[in-house]
C-alpha cells in the first residue's frame, strides 16, 4: 500500500489520467479522492458515476447532457457530469462495463475534449476534465476479447495503480478494523470496543472475500453491539471463525482466484452452503472475479469426472436449478469444458454426445 500510495502522490499533481483497478471492495475510490484532493484541481469538484449502475440509454445523458424535448421526459435542458465537473475530476468507476457505443463517445471527449449534449445540433462546449477510471476487470483482456477498444484502454492506462485485495496485506486488517471502530463509536457516541490478541488472529486468517467494505461492516456490527467491550473470538460473526482461510493464502490479485476458489469450494462441501449463496450472489455484486468463479466449477468437474448433473448435490443445490446452474455460466462466460476432466467411462456410463447434450449450456433437461 505505501508502494501504491508513493505512485499516487508523483500522479497527483498532474493532469496524467488514471487507471485504478483491484477487487471490489478494496478501496479504489477512496485512492481517487486521495489523488483528487492532492492535484491542483482540490478546490474543483469530483464527481463520481457508476458506468455499471445506469443503464446505456440514461448514462449518455448523465455523462453528456441532453436539450429539452430531445427524448421522453427530456422537460428542460439538462447539463452532463462531464460539464458540471469543468476544472476537477470524474471517476468513471467501473469503466469496464461501458457498451461499445459509449466506450466511442468517451474516446471522443477525450481526444477533444468537446461535449455535444443529447438533441443538440451542432453546438459543442469544451469542458476541462481530468479522468480517473477504475474497474475490477482486466482492460487488457478485454480488450483481447473485443469487449473493450483497445485505443481507449490506452488512452487511459497512463498511470495504473492496482490495489492489492485485503488477503494481501495481513497487517493491513488489525490497523483498518481499529480505525472502523474509533470512526464508528464516535459517530454513534459509543464506547469504543478493543481488540483482543484472540480476535486479531482470526481477523487476520479471515480471506475477506469483500475486502475494506467486508471489514467496515463487520466493523459497524460489533461496535454497535459490543460497545466498549472487549472483542474476543466469541463477539465476531460466525463465519470468521469458523470459515478462515489459511495464512499463506494471502495471494496477489493475479493468481488469487485458485486460493480463494480453494475456500468457497469448501464452504460448500464441507460447511453445506449453496452455490447461490456462496458464489452466485457474491459474483453477481462483482465481489468475485470471472475467474475465480470458473476455479470453483474446475474443482467441481475434478471431483463429478466431469459431470455437471453430479454438481447439483456437490455444490448444495436444487436439481431443479441445474438448467439455471448452466445458463448462468453461460450467460457470464464461466463455463468450463468438461471433456479435459472426463476419465475412463464406466459401465454403462452414457455416450460421449448423450453427456454433452445433457451437459451443455442451455440443454433441455427432462
């Protein structure tokens, strides 16, 4: 983090744009407002808009603006956060969730600097912006994939910092947890909870799959309900006692998904949780990378032989739900082909193209 921070104080005093990327939760729009409020643009404001939070229809008339009568609804003319942030800064958080389309519109500004609102014709303002983006996805292969233009990925990939997630950095969590409770107790004007030597240790075991916004949480939970008491093991939630990753599982962002799929493979074997809850929900809120989920279904084929019916009991779910199992990974690319798990059919297995009919995304299921 102090490696990450030094890179962001040579940044902060330019007008160099800036690529955050790390997992969710660990911290990337807090690093903005830090180079924000360093850079001459301080007393300017920051505006902040979620790329993966508004819709493509409503998100060009956020960024850019739009005129009066230029769609439904459009009763007045309305001025874009790109326009209301001239002489500060924007965060696109998110950036990697923009269509095509609006991946174009934003290449535009930012080789012109030229906003043209909505139902406007002709009439152009310039606007003095310094952007910031931040995602928890890989540009680069996206990029690769064709999913995101490889001029823009450049166009703001001048200064990349990437955040390490909070399994990384161990000696982070006792430091983060302690502020949360100060912050806490004093804002709900509560003694404030200390921590036990006993705490710690599981605190810091714990894989924090939701990193600094996990943490808070915890944070405000006991604060609120052990105030001024001393936490030991038996004050934490449940699950960071029972469910702590070993220590030398804090990895890097790059392989970290193998690890962590390591513990929610767990979760669901041994500790009987269901997919849905464990993987599903977690992915859905971008907590969980498209990797790391597809670890997770290579450790199920490993253990089925390759035989995604066999997953449904493994990983706690509903037989009902294996065509949704199947078309939700499909639908978010983490499918795995089960060919490479497959070993010596036994007798009476079904054929090779009987498995695959039933085994595919989006198979009928009878």
């Amino acid at each position: 983090m102090l490696d990450v921070l030094e890179e962001a104080q040579y940044a902060a005093p330019t007008e160099s744009k800036v690529l955050i990327t790390g997992e969710s939760g660990v911290g990337k729009e807090v690093l903005a407002h830090v180079i924000h409020q360093r850079s001459s643009r301080a007393r300017r404001p920051m505006i902040t808009i979620n790329c993966a939070g508004v819709p493509e229809t409503l998100l060009e008339s956020e960024l850019f603006g739009h005129t009066r009568g230029s769609f439904t609804d459009a009763h007045r003319d309305k001025r874009g956060l790109l326009e209301l942030a001239d002489g500060g800064t924007v965060l696109l958080d998110e950036v990697g969730e923009m269509s095509m389309r609006m991946q174009s519109m934003l290449l535009r500004f930012l080789e012109s600097g030229e906003i043209q609102r909505i139902g406007s014709e002709g009439h152009r303002i310039t606007a003095d912006v310094r952007i910031i983006a931040a995602t928890n996805r890989d540009l680069f292969e996206r990029t690769r994939e064709k999913e995101f233009r490889e001029d823009l990925y450049y166009r703001l990939n001048v200064v990349h910092l990437v955040m390490p997630p909070l399994r990384a950095r161990q000696e982070d969590v006792k430091l983060l947890f302690e502020h949360f409770l100060r912050v806490l107790g004093e804002q709900y004007r509560l003694p404030i909870c200390q921590l036990s030597d006993e705490a710690v240790q599981h605190l810091e075991a714990y894989h924090w799959p939701g990193n600094i916004r996990e943490l808070k949480n915890v944070a405000e939970r006991v604060a609120v309900r052990y105030a001024g008491q001393a936490l030991t093991a038996r004050e934490l939630p449940r699950q960071i006692t029972t469910r702590t990753a070993p220590a030398n599982a804090a990895v890097t962002s790059g392989p970290a998904a193998p690890a962590l799929a390591d513990v929610l493979y767990d979760r669901m074997t041994r500790n009987g949780e269901s997919f849905w809850t464990v993987v599903f929900a977690p992915f859905m809120a971008r907590d969980l990378t498209r990797e790391t989920v597809r670890a997770v279904v290579r450790r199920g084929l490993e253990c089925t032989k390759g035989n995604y019916r066999l997953m449904a009991p493994l990983f706690n779910f509903p037989a009902t739900d294996y065509k949704r199992f199947l078309n939700f990974l499909q639908k978010h690319d983490c499918h795995v082909p089960f060919q490479h798990f497959r070993l010596i059919a036994r007798p009476g297995a079904r054929t090779e193209r009987e498995e695959e009919a039933t085994s595919a995304p989006g198979a009928k299921v009878g």
